[in-house]
C-alpha cells in the first residue's frame, strides 16, 4: 500500500463584482509539502464568464492565472513572490483578496500522487 502524503488545496475564482460575492471556478491550485508539488489548473469558459459579467475584462483574467501558473512554478517571469520558498508561495496565493481573482479558504486531504488529485479536484469543482 502506497503512503498517503498530506495536501492542501483551494480554488480559485473569478469575482467580477467583488461587492456582490458572486463568483465561477475556475482553477485549483494543490500544495504537498513532502512531495515539493506546488501546481495550478485553471480553465477559463470565456462564453460563460461573459454571459456571467459582460463588463469583465477576459484579459486581465489570463494575466492573473498565468501570474499564479509563474508563481507555482517558480519561474522568474513571476517576480519576487515565485522567488519565495514552495510553502510561502502557497501562502502568498491562497491569502485573503478583495479582487476579481481569489481563491476559497484552503482545504487539506490526503494523496499518494498529487498529480491525480490536482486533476480529480479540478474535474468535480470547475469543469
């Protein structure tokens, strides 16, 4: 039987008017300490978050989740915050925001691969 690894995960959502708290999933980001795994999937349905917020601007969006896929993976494209150490960029992108671009409160599980469950949680909360 394969150990199973503690996680951490949230979602991330698109909250075009952030006074009336209504938002889409639109990605997952996973963290596992012992396993050093700090990944996102996003999907953006720009139909759908159109049809959602018309005013919303789709670009901006991409740039947002483009920014937090730089961060995961610490590529110097995403400045000094995807410099930081693999915990405190998890940190850095589940903490609490008032923008159109937030994530939920953060959720731990356990996995014996990451990968897959990066996959699975993002197949039930967003797709």
């Amino acid at each position: 039987m394969q150990e199973k690894d503690l996680f951490e995960y949230a979602v991330i959502r698109v909250v075009p008017r952030v006074e009336r708290e209504e938002f889409l999933n639109v990605g997952v980001v996973l963290y596992c300490a012992k396993k050093r795994f700090l990944q996102v999937a996003f999907n953006l349905d720009e139909s759908r978050l159109v049809a959602f917020s018309p005013e919303l601007d789709i670009d901006e969006v991409k740039a947002y989740l483009c920014a937090f896929e730089l961060i995961c993976q610490g590529a110097a494209a995403g400045g000094k915050i995807a410099k930081l150490p693999i915990a405190e960029r998890f940190r850095w992108l589940t903490a609490t925001r008032s923008t159109v671009v937030q994530t939920s409160k953060v959720h731990p599980g356990f996995c014996s691969d990451p990968v897959e469950m990066l996959q699975r949680l993002f197949m039930q909360l967003v797709l």
